[in-house]
C-alpha cells in the first residue's frame, strides 16, 4: 500500500490476488503439493492464515480429498498442483468429479508464459488434457485477471450441475504486480452470456408430473445425487410422505432419504437389492429425481422398465432422455421443483401397492447375512452399522467393498455416504476420506477399503497422521481383487488372471510405522471390540480384517442385461437377520 496524490494504491501479486479471491469465496481449506511452476503462490501462503493448506503425499491425494470435502460440506473443494505431472496426477480425482457432479476449483502452476509451447522443464497442455474431464477451464494470461476468473471458477462450480473447474495459472503471471487505486475490489456479481441455468422449473411441466402421480396407482421415486448436492431431502421426504411414494435411491443417491423409514426401498440396478430392481419393473410410474438413468441402474436401457410412465427432474436438460425416453421432463433444481410440485401433488396411501413391495422384499431377502463362522464383509459392515447408530460418515473406494458398504450399513443422515461412482476410481477411499473428515470434524468418518484400492494412495495415511485427521479405517482384506475375481468366476470359467496378491504388506505394521493404531481382525468374535477401540482411539486408526477370498456379492444383474439375468445368492447355508 503506497499514498500518491492524495490517493491509496495497493499493489497486489497474482499469488496474493489467487489468495485474496479465494477467501473472498469462502475457502478455509486447500489440499496441494508444490512445485516449481506454482512456487510463487505457495510462498505467499504464510501471508494469509485464513487458509489452511494440507500438505498431501501425491496429487491425486488432494483432488480427491477436494472431492470428499466438497460432498460432505456442498461447498467447492479447492486442490493445487504444480505444472507437469503435478497437473496430471489431478486427472483422475478431477474426473472422478465430474462424472458424479461433485464442485471443485483446482489451481494449476504452468511454465512462464514466453516459454508455453516450447516444450519446456514440466510443461504440459493442463487445458488440453483436462477439458473433457471439467465444466470449464482457463489459462490466465494477465494477473489483472485473476479475480473475475476464480469467481467465474466458482460459480461455474457451484451452480446449474456441479463439476470440477480448472484454473491454470503461468509462474511469471504469480508474479505479476497489478496496481489498485483504492485497494482490492473482488467483483460482486458476473455475466456468464450463455450460462443461465434453469432453476425454478416450468410450472406447466411441474403440474403434468403431478397430474401423473395423482393417476399413478403403482409410483416409485428414483432419487439421486442431485437430491443431496441441492439439499432437497425436507422436499424428497415430504413428497413421498403425502402421497405415500417408496423411495429407491441410485448408488450416489444413498443417504438422501433415511433408510429407517418405512418408505424406504433401497438401491437397486447391477448391485442393488432385487426388490427395488423388482419394483421398478413393477411401477407404472417411475418418478426421478436429479439421477443420470445410467447403465448400472437401466442394465440394457431399451428394456428398462417398459410399462411404466417416467418423469425426469434434473438441473442439466442434456441428461434427459440421453439415455432412458421420458414423458413428463422438467429441467430445474431438484430441491426448487419438488418445492412447488408438492402443493400439486394429492394426498394418497398406494397400501396395495406398498403391500407388493413388501412381499418382494419377504420373497427377495436381500440383505439376510448367512449364519457362519466364517468373518463375513457383510457381518463388519452390519457391525459398523450397529456401533455408529448409522449416523457415522462412511467413504469407500471401488469393487465388492464399496457393494457391500452401500448394502448393509443403514444410513440415516445425510451426507453419509461417500464414494466414487461414475468414474469407479479405486483408490478414492483413502484420500477421500480425509476430506470428508477435514469437512466435517465433529463426525465419525469410517473408510471402508479393498486391499488392492487401498494400496494405490495409502501414502495419505502419512498425511492424516501428521494433521491429526482421525479417520477410522476397515480393510476388506481378502488378498484378491474381489470385483475382478468375481466376474472371472461367473463370466469367465474361474480364470483368475492377474487378480491374487501373493504379497500384501502388513497392514497392521504398516499402520504402526505410519503412527496409526493397528489392529488384525481374523475371527468373527473380534469384530466388535475392534471397532469399539479403533474409534475409542484418539487418532487415525486402521482395522485389516481378513476375510473369505471367495465371498462374491449378490444380487447381481450382468452389465447390459435385465431383471430377468438376475443372480441371486445360492442358499447353501442358514441365514440369519
């Protein structure tokens, strides 16, 4: 700050403008690594103690902890990375939010601008390669940029559907002084020309889809993603209170509507239970809200649920009827439509209805657990369930783990259950969690982990233990890569190629040399003690529980094929509830 002519001048670095705007934007957290191209912001950290930086072992560490503290705050999590491979090891977790409309603002180093092309130390086309994978993204090519471009980046974020935006950022352009008159003015407001997302709905559309429900005498909600990210779960519920409407909720839509509720139906699609898959079949209206149709829930899209009407609310118009045809669409937000749909939408019991679910559901015992000796990953997650109340914030990578984490633990508050979905990214369990526990420190947060995903980023553990993060974790340690080894045992005549670990490190000695608490779990009368003194403990804590290499997960319907391909479990052995 410097006086000239009776004037204040403030001359700002584009390092402190980066900082400047991210406060104004409401940032506390930013999970990074540096390196030579983005050295000039990270030395102007100290400058600004509002921003809590958390140093990660490798970059796609911090695009996924961006990725789980964006979805258990709503807010946009915010990774940085130096130019190069710094950039491309963010690839996968940006990816992995885009695919599951998740708000990240990622910040990227880039060579000095006189040097961009020339195939200079750690240059790489960040824009290019990241462009498929992000809503938006930018090269900043004058420092007096900067403030309008990260409230852009922000709102691109946060607004319409959520998704990653991308701000790449030259070294020499950190550098750059830019000069203000009157001190630092962060812009108020934007124009995005072209960029007005619908929010409201058409009230002509809103009335036909409630025209329909009030017909219906078989309905069915298919809740979402979308549910949680516009915090729509007051609306959700009272929408299928007053008409009394079973809830199937997606893969991502689970934890949008308590699983203790009467009208709680479950998830169906590839993994899901049969009855909600039974129901859907069954529905002669299927009312979806703020969900994709993906391939995991329509199995074969041209035979998916046939004889059944379809109503689809989602904020992105491009999502509706790209792959499942509907007869009533209403472009908005999920929580700003059901709001006004509501008031339309008459009073109703649908007890006949409601009957035929539960006599799927009594014909279709998903979710029994065989009576066995045997340390059952379905048995750990009831159990983690039972000791948390289903209150606890649970995270998973990818394969049979995450399948059995989204079958059996009873999830009732909201923004409980984290995951990679869309992307199927093995390896978010770890780094994921982090986030989520870094968003919401007041929460038990369990990551349930595979062996195999787990190893890919369990260089985060060395993070959690020097910020005193205290994540809670369970391996489903079957020395397998079990998802692989399943499909080679039904599709594949048993040829298990390239799917056993022969040599898995020692997890409970790797934890301890990382400073956590370890604790091996081989027996089934273990499990509760484990988890009782694992989140007893004052810290990070990890569980390897060592169970059954062959258990596979069921139901299961095929990749492209319908109910009628559905695998359910043999009944070779007792079950118990």
């Amino acid at each position: 700050m410097f006086k000239q002519g009776g004037r204040q001048f403030m001359k700002l670095t584009g390092a402190q403008l980066v900082c400047e705007s991210l406060i104004k934007e409401g940032v506390d957290t930013i999970f990074g690594l540096p390196g030579g191209a983005i050295l000039p912001l990270y030395q102007t950290l100290p400058e600004y103690s509002e921003l809590r930086h958390i140093l990660v072992r490798h970059e796609q560490g911090a695009a996924h902890a961006a990725d789980g503290y964006a979805r258990v705050t709503g807010k946009a999590g915010v990774a940085w990375a130096t130019s190069g491979p710094g950039a491309t090891n963010l690839i996968t977790g940006i990816a992995t939010a885009q695919m599951d409309s998740v708000p990240m603002v990622v910040i990227t180093g880039q060579v000095s601008r006189a040097s961009i092309g020339s195939d200079a130390f750690q240059e790489t086309d960040t824009t290019g390669i990241s462009l498929p994978v992000t809503k938006h993204n930018y090269l900043v090519m004058d420092a007096a940029d900067i403030p309008r471009i990260i409230k852009e980046a922000f709102h691109l974020a946060t607004t319409g559907r959520p998704s990653p935006v991308l701000v790449d950022i030259p070294k020499d352009v950190f550098t750059e002084e830019v000069e203000y008159p009157d001190g630092f003015l962060y812009p108020e407001s934007i124009n995005l020309p072209g960029y007005k997302p619908s929010l409201s709905g058409n009230t002509a559309q809103i009335k036909r889809a409630a025209k329909l429900i009030n017909q219906s005498k078989k309905p069915v909600i298919l809740a979402g993603h979308g549910i949680i990210f516009s915090g729509a779960y007051k609306e959700l519920k009272g929408l299928a209170e007053k008409a009394q409407i079973p809830v199937i909720t997606t893969l991502l839509g689970i934890s949008s509507f308590p699983e203790d509720h009467v009208l709680s139906v479950g998830m169906p699609g590839m993994h899901g239970v049969a009855y909600a898959s039974l129901a859907i079949e069954d529905a002669d209206l299927l009312i979806a809200l703020g969900m994709r149709f993906d391939d995991r829930i329509t199995g074969k899209p041209s035979e998916f649920a046939k004889t059944s009407r379809k109503i689809h609310v989602d904020i992105d118009p491009s999502e509706i009827g790209k792959n499942v045809p509907v007869d009533v669409p209403v472009v908005g937000d999920v929580k700003n439509v059901l709001d006004k749909m509501i008031e339309y939408v008459e009073s109703n019991t649908h007890v006949e209805w409601i009957q035929h679910i539960e006599k799927l559901k009594s014909d279709h015992p998903s979710l029994q657990i065989r009576d066995t000796d045997k340390l059952l990953p379905q048995y750990i997650i009831h159990e983690l369930s039972e000791a948390t109340k289903g209150k606890a914030i649970m995270v998973t990578g990818v394969g049979q783990h995450q399948m059995w984490a989204a079958q059996h633990y009873m999830y009732t508050e909201p923004r409980s259950w984290i995951t990679s979905g869309g992307s199927g990214a093995m390896g978010y369990e770890v780094p994921g969690a982090m986030g989520a526990q870094v968003g919401n420190p007041t929460r038990i947060v369990w990551s349930i982990a595979g062996d195999g995903g787990f190893q890919m980023t369990m260089s985060e553990l060395a993070t959690l233990v020097e910020n005193n993060i205290p994540v809670k974790f369970a391996i489903i340690n079957n020395n397998v890569l079990g998802m692989v080894r399943q499909w080679q045992e039904f599709f594949y005549n048993k040829s298990y190629v390239a799917t056993t670990y022969t040599h898995n490190p020692d997890f409970v000695k790797l934890a301890e040399a990382f400073g956590m608490l370890g604790i091996r779990v081989t027996s089934k009368n273990q499990v509760k003690s484990s988890i009782e003194e694992a989140m007893a403990y004052d810290g990070p804590a990890l569980i390897d529980f060592v169970v059954e290499e062959e258990e596979n997960v069921y139901p299961m319907i095929p990749a492209g094929q319908t109910i009628e391909n559905l695998i359910e479990e043999p009944a070779n052995e007792e079950i118990t509830t």
